[in-house]
C-alpha cells in the first residue's frame, strides 16, 4: 500500500542519527517526503519517485574514505534542487570538483555555533539572519571540512570552524549547509527548509484530509470484497488503524480488544463502550484476565513478564481471529518509523536501531496478508488523522501505554492485590495532573507499585503498606526524556491524596531519573 500520489521529495540517508528530524521538518511544511538509505538509490528508484527535489542527510563517515557513501551519479543531473547537510553538504563538494580536509582542532565543531552572512543573498536565505547581531545559531557536528567549494558555488555563511558553512550553485539550485537545520538548536532552521520548498516549487498537497481520501481508496483496492481483522489495543495508532479501515470497508472488519487484565482503571469498559456505541465497530472483547494472571502468578523477571505476555496475546488473538469466516488480511498500526528503523544499512554507516516484528510475529504464524494504512505516518501526523476521524481529543492526546500494560509497572511479582491498589494509585495520579491543566505538557505519567512494604503511621495506628512511585517525563520522542518539574506544592498535594484515598499505600516518590541513564518504564 504504498501507491501515494503526492509531489515527493527524496531524502538520501547517509547514516545520520537526525535523518527522521528532517523529514517531520518537511511534513510540517505539508510536503510528501520519503527516506531511503544511500545503497538504495540509483536510477530505477529515482524515476520511479520522479522527485521533485532531493536531500542528502549527514552521516559520520568521511568522504575521503575509499567506498564511503555516495548518492548516485544521475542525482546531480535531474535538473532539481539539491540540499545537502553536513555530510551531505561535504559529498557534494567532493562529488563535484570541490575539496574536503580531515579535521583539526580548528576546523572542527562540535554543538552551538554561529553563522555570519556573506555577500550573496538569494532567496534560500530569506528571513534567515534574523538575529539582532547579524548572525545566526546552528548546530554543527562536523570533523571534516569543506576547504574549497565545487565549481559555480558561492559563500552565503561563515562559522569560526567553517569557512564554507552556507553555499550554493544558484544556477542549479545545489545548496548546501554544514550544520543541522533540522534540529532544536537551529532555531531558526524551519526557514531554510521553507525557503527550499518553495524554491524547488513544492504546493504543499501534503494533508491529512488528502490521506484520509487516499488510504480509503487504496483499502478498498487492495481488500476488495475479502474480510479484515484488526488487533484493537484501544492506543492512538491501532485505533486510528481500526477506524480508518471502518470508514472504508465498514462491516467487513472486524477488531479484536485483547483485555490481558492489566489494563488502566476502567480502560476497557471506556475502550470498548467508545468504539461500539460511537462508531458502531463489529468488535470483540476478548476478557482473558484469567489465563494472562494465572500464567503470569509467580514470575518477577521483567523479561519474561514480557515473553509470557506477547505469547499470551498471540494465542489469544489467533483464537478469535480463526473464528471470523473469510478473513485474508491483517490490519496493524506499523507507522513510517518502524518502516525506517527496520532498514539495515548492512556494511554501512549506521546500524538497525530495532527490528519490526509485525506484532510478535502474527502475519507469519497466521498466513494473513497485511494490511498498514499508517506506515507513511509520523506519531503527530497519526494524532492528526485521528482527528480527522472524530476521535475525541481527550483520546487522541492520551499518553502512551505499553503494550504489557501495568505488568512493568508492578516491579516483582504481579498479584491482584498489587494491580488493584496501582489502578486507583494510578487513577489519583493522573487525576491531579489533569486538574492541574498539565497532563499535555507531559509526554507520559503514571504510578509504579514497588516491590517493597514500609512502617506508617495512620490514625495513631501502625501500617505496613506498599510505597509507590510516580513518574512523568518529559519527551519529542521517547527516546530520551528528563523528569517533569512539579512543584513540591503538588507533589505534596498528590502524595496525601493517593495515601488517603488508597488504601494499601502509606509512602509516595517521585523518580527524578532522566532517560538515559533511565528508562521510562520501570521495567
């Protein structure tokens, strides 16, 4: 399902960590963009995506290495616009007559940087220096250096490390930068992204309501008549999934709401109410709290926790599914991350961060052909087609929850008493956050019961309860994260709340651990 009839824009990957900041930069601006790794490319891709302007990202190879990364030959002669960003600026230099140095300690950059302006000042650097001192912050991360531009180049900005920080050949529209401009320390950066989009004669036909009326059709090309099975988590992604797929082939889908029994207070009986009484989905729910609890008594190494849970949610899923006549095809919320981070860049610069695995492996075991309306999609894009949808904004923005639910919440061993006193825990929590007017501003929050009981005093009487410990982080995209600073006001507020409301807890923390060194999760 990838027949997307968009104006593109190519992004030639050289290994860089950032490479996915430029294409949410250019999906911002209402641009169809798509990455593909260096080794990738070559003519028959680049005419069948006939861009309409290309970018080659940074890497962390040297372009004075022999076999280091190389766009494709037939990219220079395309007749469109060409950004290349610090690796990328250094690989078309090289490619094109200029000359790259290794770096030494006075060419080299490392972090914030300033850019100077030239001369030259063509409309890539419209509304650029903007600063009141003439000058504009970057961020550089470059060894190597430019130390003479390619033929037909010209200077627009100077660093202290880089001579040659900004140029650009305007008769072919090449530019190229050494620093990032994708990321948050190039304030600025959205500007020359803009100004290389509309340069390059982008429309900007990229929106969420164009995708909407585009993925119903392909749905409905690729299923036909035949029948759909959805698993049905009740997140942002997978409902999106299950409601897309709704408005296109209505009661030929059928979801599946897999309720292990380590859900949130109240969360499937909200999950499944929304779906069957709002948008009339043909959905089961599949209450296995039973069989997941019983086989997860005992255990209390995180792994297999998780091991036990993805087997559990197989088997189950596998049970209903076989029991829908007809079904041919699998949907699943695989959005355009997974798709890029499931590339190998096999005797390249950059390794796989991670490998899709199709929910725990169900298309193999289960013989159906996929089907994954969102793996063109961002999370934020996803947020905005579900809006699109109808879903309700209170469950768009919810935080995300992890797919073994509260069972990495619960560091030990998992009982009821255990799961219940961290619902209602849980429930204050985020009550609070929520009074607060700050559950948005926070990437995720919840409560984790600890392992251990502790000495209280409640009503002149001795308790021996459970402590708890609540987390919330602040995140772009859950890779890293720093701990969200509440003030000690609400800390205070939220602690007597949970102890007074909750029976079973005497003592409340606040984890003040940043990812890395941390993880978000418990476990």
């Amino acid at each position: 399902m990838t027949d997307i009839s968009h104006e593109t824009l190519l992004i030639i990957d050289f290994g860089s960590q950032v490479t996915q900041l430029i294409a949410r930069r250019l999906r911002e601006l209402n641009v169809y963009c798509e990455i593909h790794p260096y080794q990738k490319v070559d003519d028959a891709l680049l005419a069948e995506l006939a861009p309409k302007a290309i970018i080659f990202s940074g890497g962390p190879d040297s372009v004075m290495r022999e076999g280091s990364p190389r766009p494709p030959a037939s990219a220079y002669t395309l007749g469109v616009p060409i950004l290349g960003i610090c690796y990328g600026q250094q690989v078309m230099m090289h490619d094109l007559g200029g000359k790259v140095e290794a770096g030494e300690h006075a060419t080299a950059e490392f972090g914030r940087a300033w850019v100077s302006p030239a001369e030259a000042r063509p409309e890539f650097i419209n509304g650029w220096f903007m600063d009141g001192s003439g000058r504009e912050q970057v961020w550089m991360s470059h060894g190597d250096h430019v130390s003479e531009i390619a033929p037909g180049f010209e200077v627009l900005g100077t660093s202290p490390g880089a001579p040659f920080a900004m140029t650009a050949d305007l008769s072919r529209n090449f530019f190229a930068v050494q620093f990032h401009p994708e990321v948050h320390h190039t304030p600025n950066g959205k500007t020359l992204y803009e100004n290389f989009v509309k340069l390059a004669g982008f429309s900007g036909d990229w929106t969420m309501g164009a995708y909407r009326e585009e993925m119903i059709r392909l749905i409905r090309e690729q299923v036909g008549d035949k029948k759909v099975i959805c698993a049905l988590s009740g997140g942002v992604d997978s409902s999106v999934t299950g409601l897309l797929l709704h408005e296109a082939i209505g009661e030929q889908l059928t979801c599946v709401f897999v309720d292990h029994g380590l859900l949130r207070l109240h969360e499937a009986e909200e999950v499944t109410t929304m779906f069957r009484d709002n948008y009339n989905l043909n959905l089961i729910h599949a209450d296995e709290t039973e069989l997941f609890l019983g086989e997860l008594e005992g255990v209390s190494d995180p792994e297999t926790k998780r091991k036990i849970i993805g087997r559990l949610f197989i088997d189950v899923f596998q049970k209903h599914a076989d029991q829908i006549e007809g079904a041919e095809f699998l949907a699943q919320g695989t959005l355009y991350p997974d798709v890029i981070e499931s590339v190998s860049f096999s005797g390249g610069p950059s390794v796989t961060i991670k490998s899709h695995h199709n929910v725990g492996g169900l298309p193999e075991k289960m013989g159906l052909k996929l089907v994954e309306p969102l793996r063109g999609l961002f999370k934020d894009e996803v947020r905005e087609l579900g809006r699109e949808l109808g879903l309700p904004a209170s469950f768009i923005g919810r935080h995300p929850f992890p797919g073994p639910g509260l069972a990495i919440r619960c560091p030990g061993e998992i009982t009821r008493e255990k799961l219940e006193i961290l619902r209602k825990a849980d429930a204050v929590y985020i009550d609070q956050i929520r009074k607060h007017g700050l559950y948005d501003d926070i990437w995720q929050a919840f409560v984790a019961i600890l392992p251990v009981r502790t000495v209280g005093v409640m009503g002149d009487g001795r308790t021996y309860d459970f402590a708890c410990a609540l987390r919330a982080v602040t995140s772009v995209d859950g890779m890293t994260a720093d701990y969200y600073p509440f003030s000690h006001d609400f800390l205070g507020e939220t602690a007597t709340r949970i102890i007074n409301e909750v029976k079973g807890i005497n003592r409340v923390t606040y984890d003040v651990t940043s990812k890395p060194p941390g993880t978000i999760e418990w476990e």
